[in-house]
C-alpha cells in the first residue's frame, strides 16, 4: 500500500516535462513515509498531509528542475537543504548527477543520510556546514554547475551564500514567491560583485494550484573575489556594501 497519492504525483511532474518512472515514484514514497515518521520525534517539516507533500514539497521541488535543466552527470548543490528539499526529489529524478545537501541543522543532516541509505541513492552526500564558511574553502569552493537555494533568504544574502559554491560557467537558480521586483533590484550590485548576472526569472507553477512560483536563475561569468562569502553577521548587516 502507497503513502502518497501516486498518480497525482505523476500526473504533476509530467505537466512539467519530468516523466518519473514507478521505482521512482516508490522512492518519492518511501522517503514521504520515513518523513513523516521522523517527524513525530524530530520536527523536520510542518507538511505532513501525503497530497501536500505531492505538492508543497514534490511538485515545488521540481519547478528548480524546470527553469533550468541540468546536463548530464551534472555536480549540484542543494544551499540551505532542510530534511532535503528540493535536493532529494531532483536526485531521485535525475539519479545521472552527482549532488551535495548542505545543511547547518544536524538532526536534519542526519535525517537525509539516513534517507540517502534507504534509497540506495548514490553520488549524493549530506553535508553538516554553513554556507560561508565551505564557500571559502577549495574542496568546495566554485565546484558545482548548479547550486539551487529553496526559500532561503533575501536576494542578497542568498547570492553570497551560493555563488562562491558555483565555478565560472554554472547558475545558481533561487526559488521565490511573487513580488520579487524590489528585492532583486537590491540584489543587483552584490550579485554582480560576487561574479554573477541574472540570466532569467522563470514563473512556473505548481501542477493543481495557483501557486506561482519565480525561479531567479543567475549565471556566473566571473570568478568570485576571495573577499567573498564573509562571515553571515556581516553578509546580513551590509548586504550590498563592498569589504
């Protein structure tokens, strides 16, 4: 017997061109029923009802996989991951590439290499770290082609916390609500500071709602100066402001 309601799930990532085979599909699954399981114990996420899943967490998570496609075998980065969203869905739906969830809450560290293990899902690695702090170093720094950042923060926070993780080349790809028109005004000057441009602002929306998704995708054209990130207290207080 299935957790969540399998042929809304399906019906939903194919309106979006992502064609989720059945293991697939019992992968999405097995890691709703071990979410809401865990979360009796752990409070990882506030949406437990299985169609809501399909939808605020599924669903939601595939519209970064729309606005931009990964290439094949492609290194992602999932900033700010929480209990694995959107990083664990693109994974199960795109098993070719290889993919880091960072994450500064440990139970939920550990929740998502729990999940990793019972999916058997390879080339994936949860990672227990702060943004600014693995930006800076080589290991991670300017390694990935795609860095997705899921209702992390404000515009500017967000582009030093992701782009340093992007090599030269690579997009970062923000996933906001609407009325974004201020805020990425704002962000502009940082963004460009930090080796970056906005190539595209994709409105995608969630299968069987009205919620419209903005997809901010910002490409990296240039390598970050070794200035940046720095440190959250002062990406928060001078946003913009050059160090």
């Amino acid at each position: 017997m299935t957790f969540l309601p399998l042929d809304l799930l399906r019906a939903g990532a194919s309106e979006m061109g992502i064609e989720l085979s059945e293991s697939q599909l019992t992968q999405l699954d097995s890691y709703a029923a071990f979410l809401v399981e865990t979360n009796k114990q752990f409070n990882l996420t506030r949406i437990t009802d299985p169609e809501d899943i399909v939808t605020f967490h599924y669903l939601d998570s595939f519209t970064c996989l729309a606005a931009l496609d990964i290439s094949d075998r492609g290194n992602v980065i999932d900033v700010g991951a929480g209990p694995g969203f959107p990083g664990i869905p693109i994974k199960i739906a795109r098993p070719d590439i290889s993919i880091a969830l960072l994450e500064a809450t440990r139970k939920k560290t550990d929740f998502m290499t729990s999940v990793m293990q019972r999916l058997s899902l390879e080339n994936a690695v949860a990672l227990n770290a702060r943004a600014e702090e693995i930006g800076r170093e080589p290991e991670y720094r300017e390694q990935y082609d795609i860095a997705y950042a899921r209702a992390l923060s404000d515009m500017k926070v967000l582009a030093e916390l992701c782009l340093p993780l992007v090599r030269v080349g690579g997009y970062v790809v923000a996933q906001k609500s609407q009325n974004i028109d201020e805020e990425l005004v704002a962000a502009k000057a940082i963004i460009g500071q930090l080796g970056g441009k906005i190539e595209n602002i994709r409105q995608i929306q969630i299968p069987g709602t009205e919620i419209i998704r903005q997809l901010v995708v910002i490409q990296k054209i240039k390598p970050t100066p070794p200035q940046y990130p720095r440190t959250y207290a002062r990406i928060v207080a001078n946003g913009a402001k050059k160090t």
